[in-house]
C-alpha cells in the first residue's frame, strides 16, 4: 500500500511503496541540507533487512555532501542484509556518481517503478 509522502524537512520526503521505504531528495542537496537529512536517513537505514529506495528525481543541486550520504547509506543498508536502489535522471548528477564509481555500487534506474522491481541483489560492487 501507498502513502502519501512525510515531510520531514524542505529536502526530504519520506512514504512506504509496496515494501520499500522511499527516501525522496528534494531541491539542493549540499552541505547543510545533509547535515539535515543524515539523521533521519540513518534512522531508516538501522533496521535489519530494511528495503529502501532514494529517489533523487527532485533535486537540483547534489554535491559531495550527497555522495557521502548515499555511500553511508548504501554501508549500513549493507551491513545488515537490506537491499538499496537508487533513482535518478538529472544528467550532472548521473555525471557525477559516474565519475566518482558511485554508479557501480549503486547503479541509478530512471523510474520508481524500475527501482521497486529490482531484483534481491542489494547493489553493485566496485
């Protein structure tokens, strides 16, 4: 079952799909708004076996601060048995997790959809 998304704070929204948390990143995600968003993306990412789903659709500016947050995302989702994907369409953004190999480890889907369907395996590998 759908829910309608949980404002947590101007850059994060929070809903249940279908099994999945999704995490959807809004606006610019830089320094301070992931000081923001790390406390409540660590709360969902401490639950054994959790199933979740960024989505970063929405954003319009994603530097490094972003990237830290993904990767320490994708190790705590790892390191207890849950599953994370990841969606994205913004080219620079696309760019960027390229460049720095992040597109392995977490290989971007264009849709929701696509990223709700992904098979058991949690994320790429370097």
């Amino acid at each position: 079952m759908q829910e309608g998304p949980t404002p947590l704070t101007r850059q994060l929204r929070i809903r249940e799909d279908r099994g999945h948390t999704v995490v959807e990143f809004r606006g610019e995600i830089d320094i301070a708004a992931a000081t923001e968003i790390a406390s409540t993306l660590d709360r969902i990412t401490d639950r054994p076996g959790v199933r979740i789903v960024i989505d970063l659709r929405s954003v319009e500016f994603f530097d490094c601060s972003g990237l830290r947050l993904l990767y320490r995302a994708r190790s705590r989702v790892l390191e207890r048995g849950g599953r994370l994907h990841l969606v994205c369409t913004h080219p620079l953004t696309l760019r960027v997790f390229r460049v720095t190999g992040l597109s392995r480890l977490l290989p971007p889907q264009a849709t929701l959809e696509a990223a709700l369907e992904q098979p058991e395996a949690t994320s790429g590998s370097l």
